[in-house]
C-alpha cells in the first residue's frame, strides 16, 4: 500500500488512510486496533529502510512517515546484534 502511493505520488491519500486508521483507534465505534497493522512492514529489513525513508523524504512533515522511519530504525539494534 506505501510503495505504491509513493509509487503514483499519491501522499494525500496515503495520509487520509492512515490518518482515518488512528481516528478509528480513539473512538468507541468503530473502535479498530489496525493502525498497528499499518505499521507492521516496517521492521528492521533493509526494504522497509528503503521505504521508510522514500516516504519520508517525500513527506518529511508527516507523522506517519516519521512513525514509518522510527519503527524501521527501533528495530536496527536487534538487526546489527544478528550480524545482518
């Protein structure tokens, strides 16, 4: 879903889903946990590097990018450890 909104340069829709996928977290319906899900291709592989910061330089301001980026980076330390 990421690499192809970056791929067709649509951030704006990009943003919108994520954004009503952490609205839909802090209502009580329909109360949904899937923003978590949406972050979930960010973990310490170099792909999910690659992504995070295409999204990221396409979008420095966004939030969502920025989780994208921090997510990969938090799990860097575990990766190094392995020897990868």
């Amino acid at each position: 879903m990421v690499r192809d909104a970056l791929d067709h340069h649509r951030l704006a829709a990009l943003e919108a889903r994520f954004k009503a996928d952490l609205e839909r977290h802090f209502v009580k319906q329909p109360f949904s946990e899937i923003i978590h899900s949406d972050f979930v291709a960010f973990d310490a592989s170099q792909e999910a590097g690659r992504l995070s910061q295409r999204w990221l330089d396409q979008a420095p301001h966004s939030a969502f990018a920025l989780t994208a980026r921090g997510t990969t980076s938090a799990a860097w330390p575990g990766r190094l450890a392995a020897g990868m």
